[in-house]
C-alpha cells in the first residue's frame, strides 16, 4: 500500500514540501552508483564477455538517468491525482442529487444516466492511482 503523504496547502503552493537532495547527497549516490555499475560486470567477468571500463561507466551513468527520469516523470502528476481523488466524492454527490431532481421533475431516463454516469466517474477517478502504478510497472518491465 502506498504511503500517504500530508502536506500543507501553503507549501504544496510554494513547491517547499519537495526537498531536493544537496548536491553532496546527490554526488555520494551517484558515485556509489556509478562504483557498483562499474564493479558488478567486472566481479562478473568470468562468465560473461570482457568489457572496458569507459564503457561500464557511461552504461551505468545512463542507467541511473534513465531510473532517475523515470521516477520524476512517474510521479509528476501525484499532487494533480491526490486534489482529484479528494474532491470527487463532493462532486459525485453533487450531480448524483441533480439527477434526483430530474426524478421530480419527471424525466426518469435522464434522472438514471446522470446517477450512473456520477457513480462511475467516481469509481474510476478513485481507481487512477491504481491505473497509474500499474502503468509504471509496465513501464519498468519493458525497459
């Protein structure tokens, strides 16, 4: 399950509730993942085919691009989703009511496609956060 994440409207509007890594942070990992990129194919030599070094470097170097700019464009959307899964329980409530007053004003066929369409809308906005990992997945099987 995914961990849920509270933030205050004003730092959700100032961007302050995203942290950036400091560049020293950043450095560290990026050297760590560059030294475990260029170690696991040479502790592996034995079994698969000799490469260089320069070569082992720039794939890890692309690796870690590659999974960094996934992870951003992954979850760039994620404060959209959250506001929309909010509010769409007073929204669907909302129309579900203004098709209760197409029953009273006779007009049943209309009244049952506004509830439907209402319940449905809803059921799939709650569904997106679902939709949307399994999208990632997906994506990360294939690449």
């Amino acid at each position: 399950m995914a961990k849920v994440q509270i933030i205050k409207f004003r730092d959700f509007m100032d961007g302050t509730w995203r942290q950036q890594p400091k560049k020293s942070e950043l450095k560290k990992l990026t050297d760590t993942l560059v030294k475990a990129g260029v170690m696991i194919p040479l502790a592996m030599t034995s079994v698969t085919t000799h490469a260089s070094a320069a070569e082992s470097i720039a794939a890890a170097g692309t690796q870690l691009v590659a999974g960094t700019t996934l992870q951003i464009l992954a979850h760039a959307l994620d404060p959209i989703t959250q506001i929309l899964v909010a509010i769409s329980l007073p929204v669907a409530s909302i129309v579900m009511i203004g098709g209760c007053f197409f029953f009273m004003f006779g007009q049943s066929e209309k009244a049952w496609t506004t509830i439907q369409n209402a319940g449905l809308g809803y059921i799939l906005i709650q569904l997106s956060p679902l939709f949307i990992k399994v999208l990632e997945q997906v994506g990360k099987s294939i690449a």
